[in-house]
C-alpha cells in the first residue's frame, strides 16, 4: 500500500478540525453555535460556488489559452487593468471562492497584477454602497471608492515587481 | 465538454478542505469575537489608531456590511474616521483567515506579498481618504 502524504489543504482541514475539538471539549454551546454560523454561511456561498463553478467550466471549455495570454497576459495593457478592476466590482459573494477561478486563470497566463488587482477592486462593493453611504455619507463613498479602484493597480504593479525581484 | 466538466469538478473538489477550512474558521471568529469588543482594541491616538485599525480589519471575518455597521458605531463612540477607514478597508483586502487557502491555490510568496501590500495600502487608502475629505 503507498503511504498517504498529506496535502497541505489537507493538514489546514485538520487543524481546523482539531481546534473544533478543542472547542467541544471546553464549550458545547460556543460549538453549537459555531456549527449553526457555519451552516448559514454555507448556505449563502453554495450559490456563488455554483457560479464559480460555472464559469471555470465555461474558461475551461471556450476560452484558449493564446487568447487569455493576449488579452490578460504580458503587454495586456489598459484593456487588461479594465477588465480585472471591473471583474473585482462586478464579482460577488466571498474572496476564497474566486481563487480556485483565479489559480485557473494564472495557469493559462493572466499576468499576476491583474489577479491582485481584481482581487483589491472587490473591496467596491456596489450593492453594499447604499449602506456605506448610510453610515459614513456619500463623499467618504466617493473618495474611498477611488482610492481603492486606483491602489487595486498601484498593489497589483508592487505586487507583480516583488514577486519578479524576489525569484530574481 | 466531457473532459472540460471532468477537469473543472477535479480542480473544484481539490479545494474543497481548503473552502470548508476557510468556512469553519471564518464561522469560529464570528461567533468567538463579539463586535462589542472591536471599540476596545482602539486608543484615540492618531497615529496609532489607522495601525490598529487595519491590524483588527485584517484578522475580523464576515460580509463587509458587519465592517460597515461597526465602523458607524466606532465613529458615534469617537473613533476617528481615519481609523475606521483603515478598519473597513482591511476588512475586505486583507484577510488573516483567508490567507492558507490563497496560499495553497496562488502560491505562498504571492499570498504573503499581497497580503503585505494591502495591509500598508489599507492605511494608506486611509489616510488619502481622510486627507481628500478635509481639503473638499
């Protein structure tokens, strides 16, 4: 029989579960609870896994690599910074669920600024404004909106430079 | 299509501990910290507050809204604006629970790289903010 190596996604799993075990044996109620949280968030990411889902498949299935390289690959330029920034405001739902899409992508060629900047740009959360307006008012909206769709470019060329000179 | 539904449902089910793990730890932080307990951590230094601000956002977890209504308590208890725009800012850029799971799906060095870059670009998006609402 070959000996099982653990993965690391399967090491961070039961860690996970040991600490849960932790919790059973110092509070039962805590864990419940814990437990309950767990479900309803589960029920409100299913949807968007769906969705994810979907569209690796429909990456998987259309799109060439030579196409993805062209248009969000090296020399991409603006056309390739629009459509991250967009994608990061357009997406939905929780960050983990995008990264198995993300990794997807990277492996057929979108430059690794773009995925930091898709990944900043969803912090513009254009359902959630109104509540954000709410709170703090529209101008602090307005200004922290932009801030954050202009350093979702800034962080993704640091990001990209960092990675270079540290393989470098 | 066959071979392209098969290699999506292997890559989906290869990250499926690292998503479970996700969810029961974001589900533990929102059960286990109280959002009472977020006005605590906070001093009324200017300087320092932007910092705790984005160290708290950093390892909270839950949909942005929860940093919203927080950050709207925060400021009627005297917390400055700088601050809670740290605060909620790091809150959907950061990320401490999500970080083992970017790291196995994206590589190590480009979660930890990132995860650096939008800690400090989170009190910088805080300080231009509060900056560009005095000077309008």
């Amino acid at each position: 029989m070959i000996p099982m190596k653990p993965s690391g996604r399967n090491i961070f799993l039961l860690v996970i579960a040991a600490l849960y075990a932790a919790l059973a044996a110092y509070d039962i109620a805590l864990l419940m609870e814990t437990l309950r949280t767990f479900v309803n968030l589960l029920g409100k990411i299913v949807p968007v896994l769906l969705l994810v889902f979907a569209m690796m498949f429909i990456v998987d299935l259309v799109v060439e690599p030579g196409a993805v390289k062209k248009r969000l690959g090296k020399g991409s330029g603006s056309m390739g910074w629009g459509v991250a920034v967009l994608g990061g405001v357009l997406s939905t739902g929780p960050i983990y669920v995008w990264y198995p899409l993300l990794g997807d992508l990277r492996k057929k060629g979108v430059r690794d600024s773009l995925i930091v900047a898709f990944l900043y740009a969803r912090a513009v959360k254009i359902p959630m404004a109104p509540m954000m307006i709410y709170y703090f008012g529209w101008t602090f909206t307005a200004v922290l909106y932009l801030y954050i769709i202009v350093f979702s470019v800034v962080n993704g060329i640091l990001v990209e430079r960092l990675l270079r000179d540290s393989v470098e | 299509m066959k071979r392209s539904l098969g290699k999506t449902a292997r890559s989906f089910r290869q990250t499926i501990p690292l998503l479970l793990g996700v969810l029961l730890l974001v589900s533990l932080v929102l059960v286990a910290v109280p959002a009472s307990l977020y006005a605590r951590v906070f001093t009324g230094n200017t300087i320092l507050d932007p910092l705790i601000g984005a160290v708290v956002g950093s390892i909270a977890a839950g949909n942005p809204i929860t940093s919203y209504i927080i950050g709207g308590e925060l400021i009627a208890q005297g917390v400055s604006i700088l601050a809670v725009a740290a605060f909620i800012v790091a809150w959907v850029t950061v990320g401490v629970i999500q970080l083992p799971a970017e790291g196995e799906m994206l590589g190590r060095r480009f979660a930890l790289i990132r995860f650096c870059i939008c800690f400090l670009s989170a009190v910088a998006v805080a300080v231009l903010t509060s900056f560009t609402l005095v000077l309008i």
